[in-house]
C-alpha cells in the first residue's frame, strides 16, 4: 500500500479547510442530497463528501457507508486532492497503490473508486466528492463530467459555507443560494438535453395570517411550507426561498406534460397539512411556471421575473376566487383540494400521468414517480 504525499501547499491547504469551521459539524441536507444523487446517478452502493485533514480524512456526508471517517494514510481521497483531475481507479485490486489497503481487503471492500477534488475559492483542494463501489467497473468521459457536475455544486455548498446562502429561517437557500445552484443545474440539464421548468410560489393571504396569529405563526408557516417543498420535489431539482412569502422552484428533466402531476402533488400536501393541522387557517399559494428554453436561455434573473409574472397573473385569479367564496373576515379556505392541481395558464394538463423519470437519468437508473425519495 502506498500512503498518499503531502501537498507542497499543505499548510495553508489545511489552514483554508479548519477557516471553515465545517470538521465535526452535524450532517447537512445540501451536501446530503448531492450524495444521494450521486449515488442514483451513477448506481453505486456508496457516494461521499470527504474532506482531508492533517491526519484524516472527515466525512461531511456519507451515504452508503456506516463511518464518519478514515485515517489518512489509508484515504483514496488523499491520493485525488494531489491532481487536478478526477482520480479513477477501475479495479483497486490491479492497482499497486491500493492492492493491499485495508478499506481494499476488508470492510467496505472497495473495487471501484472515483474521487473529483473540492477546490475553495482560493483554489485550495481541502476534498473530495467521491463514488465508491464493490466491484471493478470502467468510468468514461461522460460519467467524468457529470461526476465534475456535482462536485461544482459540493463546492457551492462549502463556499455558503462562508457566505450567506442558506435561509436562516427555513434552512432552504435564499435568493443567492438558489441562483447559484440553479445557473450549475441548468448547465447539466442543457448538456443532457433535458427539459426544465422554473416555479414561482406566492403564499396568499400571508399577510393575515402575521396581523391576526401573529409573526411567531408565520414564521411557522414558512417553516412548514418549506419542508413540504423539501418533501415533494426531487434532490436535483433545486429549493429556494427568494424572501418574504415567495419562494422558487427550478424543476430538472421536466416536461410540459408532467406539471400536472407535479402540481397535483404539491396540492395534495398542502391539502393534507390543512386537514390535519387545526391551526384556524389554511395555507393558501398561488404558482406560476416557464419552461426553460435552452436555445434562447438568460440568466435566472430574467426566468426568475418570467415566472414572477406569470404567477401573480395566478394569484390575481385566485383571490379574485376566494374574495368571492369566504365570508366577511375570513382568512382563507383551501382551494388545494387533492387532485386539485393549481392551474397554471397556457399550460396544456393531460388527462393521465404515467410517471416522472428522476432527475438528471443515467442508464440503469429506474423511473420513480415524482418526489418519492
């Protein structure tokens, strides 16, 4: 077995990974969901974010694997933050290196391995976003570069790390937070060829809710909101809350016809949370959605006010609806029946739904229906 080099930038190498703060810290969704991802994309036991300390190698989020960490002589990620490139090893046991490591001829047995290095943004590699798997397998161009994908977004996440890109309320991403991972996103759908739609949300009658429960009460309700979100859209498709009551949607290898579905499953959990929740109000939104046109695609600003608009075209139509329906003084009676999708206009709704593929598909990869984890 061959122990992994030191870097000749070790010591501000090191020096840039305890800055941030991250080693021992509780596990994370964002970096979870891009293991999980990972792990569906390229059909692996095993996918991890490691970063490499002085002595170890820590692990931020392990999926696959019951261990929070391995000593760094024995590390595979060691090795992968000494390149540039991804590291790939094929088949460790043909590889002089890794023949005779422990994590090779013991627990987790590994055959396979490839590792893409985490860079911060003064360059320095402080780990890797790295597959693991139990039998030999080849590794081609194209699975290199969806492999570089994730590891750009792993890196977004450590720079939020040290900027402010999460919600502090809601613990989704913020309006920074979700440009950001929204511009990487749409990238991997563009080189796939897949279809994406973007989705505003506007929580009605809101501003109710604070002046008669109070703010401690809607601040509940964009907790609860957002985790409901969090539960029916998919990992790769991408979460945020933009400020106030509006939050954001950016729906990964979707096409027209499967809105419904997803329209119809973001209602039926709030229909649900409504019926059980026995708060003295439902939680009452209105959507709007544009397809993402890749021959012509702006930025996420412009696709950003695009939908905006569309939404308060929604949101107009539905007040209109519930000023008619609820008695004066009222807050709000849902209109987010199950089944009931809310309507988008222009937007063709099929009759049935078959099935939604997950995100970014790899070969292998099974069709799941829509939000199931």
């Amino acid at each position: 077995m061959k122990a992994p080099d030191f870097p000749q930038n070790e010591v501000s190498r090191v020096a840039s990974l305890h800055d941030l703060n991250i080693l021992d810290t509780a596990a994370e969704e964002r970096f979870d969901r891009l293991t999980r991802l990972a792990r569906k994309m390229f059909s692996v036991p095993i996918a991890v974010v490691s970063l490499v300390d002085t002595n170890r190698q820590w692990f931020k989020s392990c999926m696959g694997l019951d261990a929070t960490g391995t000593g760094r002589d024995v590390s595979f990620c060691g090795h992968a933050i000494l390149q540039d490139e991804i590291l790939v090893i094929p088949n460790a046991l043909a590889d002089e290196r890794f023949h005779d490591n422990p994590l090779v001829t013991g627990e987790p047995n590994i055959r396979f391995y490839a590792g893409c290095p985490l860079r911060l943004g003064n360059g320095e590699k402080v780990g890797t976003l790295c597959i693991i798997d139990r039998e030999a397998r080849e590794f081609g161009e194209d699975d290199k570069a969806l492999l570089r994908d994730l590891a750009q977004m792993a890196e977004l996440e450590l720079t939020a790390v040290q900027q402010a890109t999460t919600d502090e309320l809601t613990k989704i991403s913020n309006r920074r937070g979700f440009q950001t991972l929204s511009k990487y996103a749409l990238d991997v759908c563009r080189r796939q060829r897949h279809g994406a739609w973007l989705m505003m949300i506007d929580l009605d009658r809101f501003k109710a809710i604070n002046d008669t429960y109070g703010h401690a009460e809607g601040d509940f309700v964009l907790v609860t909101y957002a985790a409901i979100m969090a539960r029916v859209f998919r990992d790769s498709d991408v979460i945020g809350r933009l400020g106030g009551d509006e939050f954001a949607v950016l729906l990964t290898n979707t096409e027209a016809g499967q809105l419904k579905a997803i329209l119809d499953r973001l209602a039926q959990a709030v229909a649900e949370h409504n019926a059980t929740a026995g708060r003295g109000y439902d939680i009452l939104y209105s959507a709007g959605t544009t397809p993402i046109d890749h021959g012509r695609l702006g930025s996420v600003t412009e696709l950003l006010t695009e939908a905006d608009s569309r939404m308060y075209i929604e949101k107009k139509r539905r007040h209109a609806e519930q000023d008619a329906d609820l008695p004066s003084g009222q807050i709000g009676a849902s209109k987010c029946r199950p089944g009931g999708a809310q309507r988008i206009p222009g937007i063709p709704l099929p009759n049935d739904y078959q099935g939604i593929p997950p995100a970014l598909s790899m070969p292998g990869l099974k069709a799941a229906p829509y939000g199931l984890q």
